[in-house]
C-alpha cells in the first residue's frame, strides 16, 4: 500500500550528522520505570516501537556517574564498562527494525541525592538540592568540572561501543547539571564558568564539542535544550537567553531536540494543555540553526504534524506519549489506517508509573510494559484456544477492551450494554471540565468493535442471572462497574459520616447525570486524584459558591505523580474556591458542616446548602456474586469461566479498568504457564576475591 499524498513528507529520510533517520516519526527520551533495574523489559518496549515505525526511538535519561546517582528511580545507568551489556540490548532491540538507536546522556546535579550511591551531589555553586531534603551540593572545582567533562566523554564513548547511533548531551527539565549552569538562580560562581551568558554557556559548549570529538565520526550528537522555563523574569525565556543560547549555539550539535522546562511543564495534562502547546516556544529555533529540530507536544493528529514540517517549524515530530499509547502509529498512518490509531489522552499515567518506581503503564495501551514480562504485542493477540463464544456484560472501558481483545483473538463476542450509550464511566468523566480528551478511550474501542463481525452489541441489555444462565454462552465476563459512595465512608471516615440526612448530600455519579446543587456547596475530597478538583470547577464556573475540604496538605495530593496537582490547586484558587487543606468531614446538621482539623482535632463549622461526597466505590457486584455462589448451576449452563473485571472486581483508575479487561481476553483458555509473566533476576557476582582482599 503506497503512502497517502498527504502525508508522503514524514516518511523521508533526515540526515542527522553521519546518520540518516528512515523517517521524520522521532521518539524522544522518556522515563519509564524500567531502567537499569529491567534491561529486557526496557529493549523490548523500545523494540516494540521500532517495529512500529518509529524512525528514530531513544532511551530515558541515563546518568554517567555515582555523583549522578538517580536512585531509587529505575531509570538509565552508564557508569562504567560493566553496565554496557543492559543498554546494548535496547540498541539491538531497535536496530532489528531499522530504527536508529538515541541515548540521552545526563548528570542530575541539583536534581538528586545521591541517596543510592551516598556521594555529595555536585552543582555549579553551593546550593540545596532541588528534591525536598536535607542534602546540599557542593560548588564544584576547576578540577571537578574536569572530572565532569571526562566522565561525560567516557560515557559517550561507551555508548558508541554499545551501539548507538545518536548521543545526547542533556541540558534540560530542570534535571542536567549542563543546564544548572545556565541559570544564575543555581549558578552564582565568579570565575569563567560564571556570570555572564558566554561564561554559564561555556561547559555546555566544551561538552558538545568534546562529545563530537570522541564519537561524532560514526554518531551524531545531539542537544536536548530547554527553551523556556514558563518562569518569566525568574527563569530562562525563548525570548531572552533561551534564544540567545540557541543562536550562540546554532551549528555545534547535529540536531536539536528543543522543548521547555521543567518536565511537569513539558508533559504537560490534556486537563490543561492542547495538542502543540509548546510550538510557540519552540518555533524560532529553525530559523537560527541549519541543523535539523525535533520537538514534542503531544502530536497525534497526522495533519498537524505535516503542517509543522511543511511551514519550518520542525524537521522531525518528536513523540513521548503518543508512542507509548500507540507504539505503531507511523505504520497506521503509513498505511492510512487513522481510525485505528489509539490516541494518546494526556492523562499522564504514564509519568505516574515513574514516580511511582514501577513499570511503565498508559490508559490507552495496556500492552505498554508487557512486552516482554507478559509476551504482549499491541497489534497481535494470541489465538484462540476453542469456538467457545462469550457474554462481556457490561461496555465500559474494561468490557469495552475485553470485547475488542477477545474478538482480536478470533472469539465470537456478544457485548451486552444496560444503557443506550457504550463508554461507561469514561463517558460520563469526559464531561467534566478539561476531560474531554479522555473519551478517546471508549471511541477508539467503540470504532474497532463496530468494524469487526466477531463482536455483537445490544444496547439497553441490562441482564439478570437468570438470563445469563440460558443464553448457552461458555464464558462469562463481567464488567458492571461502581458507584461512588455517598455515605462518607473512604480513606479517612471508616463509618458514614454523622447527620448527612439534614442537608442534601451528592455523589460525583449525580453530577455527572446533570443533578447539580445551589448555593454554598461543601466538597468533602478524600479521593487523592482529580475528580474532587474537577468537580469543583464544575460547581464554581455554574456559580456555585464552592468550599473544598480534604485531610490532605495539599489538593489532590496523587495528581503529583501526573502533574496535574499545582495546575488543579493554582485553577481552583481563580475560581475562588475556598480551600481547607488538613481537614475532615465529621458531620453535619441543618446549614453547616462540621470539619475537624487532622492534627489538632479542633473543630469548626461551615455553612452549607449541600455536600458533595468524593470518598470511595463500591463495585457492582451482585450479579459476579450470585452468579458465581452456585457453581453447580453454572456447570449445567455450560459456563466453563466466570470473571469478574475492571471496576466491577477492583474499582480503580481508568487505566487499570481497560488493563483488566486486557488481561481477561488474553488469559481466557491459556494454560497456567502461559500466563505467569517473567521476571528480571540478578546475577550475583562472586566476591570471594574481594573479601580476601578486605579480610
């Protein structure tokens, strides 16, 4: 099939320095909790998305130095010769599909600890480290810069042997010491290293230069600079320094990966960002170089990406997230498949699983991470073991991707919706302020059901056990959801909350149907994440006067992880949101509600027309139940599987609701040893030599 007209221009080659990328789709680096401490699962991710047509696929950071020790983050390693075999894997990894191979080289600086390695972290003056914790870095020394500079271009020459094609050097996200030394808050030395631009600029440029020296022959070097900080007169600007950086700069490396600090900035939540938001940031820098600019912001729409290229803006379209929802979309465009594209949603699940320190996982791509522990594609299910058929009750996002999964396996698929509208609880969440994005996850599901013969969808279906038990079908899925609790009771309250029968009392699931209350509304916030925040702003832009109490410091204390935290609590506090941080709902009469402080126990009263519970779900579980209490009854149905999934068995997050729904069709009739998922295991040296040394 023969690329479409339209989009022919981002599958031509780009010469990058002494390589040549096969195509313009460019992933850039990206963490992902696998790291060092999971070099087959990160060279099988990686693979994954050379397989999919990603040109040009990259690893995440990896630091050069214990001095630079990012523990107990799982991120790169190239500290010497030993760790290259790990990283030789993802190179390998990558080459098999004709990809080129990146590495993003990097010292923290302020950025860590060191809390693995136990060494004094090192910055360009005597400051606190960035993280919140009682360790300063020492200022470094002529000698010690260096030593910087030795260490960089030994790690460089290591990447080389490994077998990379491009090799970062890293001035970006708030997180290299390259680019503390570009800003005078970090950077107060005196000496040539100090003070003017020319002087802060001047380790970033012997750097470049000693990076290309040493392996420039056979790889290219790239810069990965942040342009702007979004810090005004605080912080680098692409309309100051950030500009005049680029321009002092211009030719040095053989391509410049550009976006803006700091990564909760450069990743920034659909929630609160659209799709290009960094363009305006980004767009002078290929009008000051020759050398070809990659850059990001979250780019998912074919059209927009040709129209970056077509008018200068870029020369390759850089992809974090979109390539983990779709590790195959440049093979989808190529082959003008747009439909069946999954959309990246920007809810930032992805970064949660970094900072988290577990493996990587996305809403929208259950394989993501699973490639090489589970043996999961993205495009390829495993084959059906029999011409048994299936029952999924229920079309949320965990029935929804059961079905499109179990039909990818080759079953016949009956999908069974209570109401008229399949999507579930993402339907009802993508109407929420900011959450639009989000209703990606059923329409793509939805579009790939509808297109395949395998699946039949009957809507206002909603069944009893009765009937379950004589549709003859040999396996049972069911996905009937949760409701969200209005009784209090959650990660604080363990007993419903005192006197809710004085004041009108609203779930989140009400006003998600439309039931709004008037007036003084009090949100009681025991959820962590962003529905209490959204809901919020629902009430505050219908006029409602909000009151948001929550046991926590901070609002929504768990978006930290996807970067919607300070953006909720900065937005509510616009609106006129009256936020009380350390307080509980204890209970409430006629006019008030009584909230006591989590520290003190003092207690005071708010007045309020209603209250609004965020608390907890409880699953929609009595149907699994009753079906599964007679295991006689079933036998003689013929169902051979019953299963409970996504919010119906756990309620949880969106992500976790569609990665059930995935796990379910592709262990349904597979033998116990084809669904245990490996495990990456250390080798334990042999230290005898040493402790004979020591002893």
């Amino acid at each position: 099939m023969s690329v479409d007209p339209r989009y022919a221009v981002l599958f031509e080659p780009v010469t990058i320095g002494p390589v040549t990328t096969p195509n313009r789709f460019y992933q850039v680096p990206h963490c992902n909790g696998l790291g060092h401490v999971r070099p087959n699962m990160l060279a099988a991710m990686r693979g994954i998305k050379a397989e999919g047509g990603w040109g040009t696929v990259c690893t995440e950071i990896t630091d050069i130095h214990p001095t630079s020790d990012q523990g107990p983050y799982a991120e790169g390693r190239l500290w010497d010769d030993g760790d290259v075999p790990a990283i030789e894997k993802m190179a390998e990894a990558v080459h098999a599909h004709g990809a080129l191979a990146g590495i993003e080289l990097g010292h923290l600086g302020l950025a860590f600890g060191n809390q693995d390695s136990r060494m004094p972290p090192l910055a360009p003056s005597h400051r606190a480290i960035i993280p919140g914790q009682p360790i300063q870095a020492r200022a470094m020394s002529l000698s010690d810069i260096r030593q910087f500079r030795k260490w960089h271009r030994a790690a460089a020459v290591r990447a080389k042997k490994a077998g990379f094609d491009i090799i970062y050097v890293y001035a970006a996200h708030n997180l290299s010491i390259l680019q503390h030394f570009l800003l005078p808050r970090y950077n107060s030395r005196t000496d040539e290293y100090g003070g003017c631009l020319e002087n802060r600029v001047r380790l970033l440029r012997e750097t470049l230069e000693e990076t290309k020296e040493a392996v420039g022959d056979k790889c290219a070097v790239a810069l990965r600079f942040a342009v702007d900080e979004l810090a005004g007169a605080d912080g680098l600007s692409c309309s100051l320094e950030g500009r005049e950086i680029v321009e002092m700069l211009a030719e040095l490396p053989d391509l410049w990966d550009v976006n803006i600090s700091a990564w909760e900035n450069d990743s920034q939540p659909s929630r609160f960002s659209d799709e290009g938001f960094q363009e305006a940031y980004i767009s002078f820098v290929k009008r000051a170089t020759s050398k070809p600019v990659v850059g990001v912001g979250r780019y998912t729409s074919p059209d927009t990406m040709v129209r970056l290229i077509k008018t200068g803006v870029l020369d390759l379209i850089g992809a974090a997230r979109p390539s983990i929802a779709d590790p195959f979309l440049p093979q989808k465009v190529k082959e003008n498949r747009l439909d069946d594209i999954r959309e990246c949603i920007g809810c930032n699940i992805c970064v949660s699983a970094d900072y988290s320190i577990v493996p990587i996982r996305c809403t929208q791509n259950p394989t993501m991470g699973e490639e090489w522990r589970r043996g999961w594609h993205p495009e390829k299910m495993n084959i059906k073991r029999s011409h048994d058929s299936v029952l999924v009750i229920g079309a949320g996002p965990a029935g929804l991707e059961a079905s499109r999964a179990l039909s990818g396996r080759g079953y016949k698929v009956a999908l069974a919706e209570g109401t008229a509208t399949l999507g579930g609880r993402v339907v009802k969440e993508a109407g929420l302020p900011g959450l639009s994005a989000w209703r990606r996850v059923a329409d793509y599901r939805i579009g790939q059901i509808l297109k395949n013969e395998n699946v039949d969808v009957y809507r206002e279906s909603p069944l009893d056990a009765g009937e379950v038990l004589a549709f003859g079908f040999q396996h049972v899925f069911v996905a009937t959801g949760a409701t969200w609790r209005k009784d209090g009771v959650g990660r604080t309250n363990y007993a419903p909350i005192a006197g809710l029968q004085h004041l009108p009392v609203y779930s989140p699931d009400d006003l998600m149907a439309g039931d709004i209350p008037t007036g003084v509304v009090v949100i009681f916030d025991d959820d962590t994440y962003y529905m209490g925040g959204v809901l919020a702003e629902l009430l505050a832009k219908v006029g409602c006067q909000v009151r948001l109490v929550t046991p926590f410091p901070i609002v929504a204390p768990w978006s930290s992880s996807t970067f919607e935290q300070r953006s909720t609590q900065v937005r509510l506090m616009e609106l006129g949101v009256e936020i009380h941080v350390n307080r509980t709902l204890v209970r409430t009469s006629k006019d008030s509600a009584v909230i006591r402080c989590t520290y003190s126990g003092e207690e005071n009263e708010l007045t309020a027309d209603a209250v609004v519970l965020v608390t907890e779900r409880e699953p929609h579980e009595s149907l699994y139940l009753e079906l599964s209490s007679d295991v006689e009854r079933l036998s003689n149905a013929g169902i051979k599987t019953l299963r409970a999934i996504g919010d119906c068995f756990a309620p949880g997050i969106i992500a976790s609701a569609v990665y059930s729904g995935h796990l379910a069709a592709r262990e349904l009739e597979e033998p116990e040893e084809m669904t245990r998922f490996r495990r990456e295991r250390m080798l334990i040296e042999n230290t005898a030599a040493r402790l004979e040394l020591v002893t």
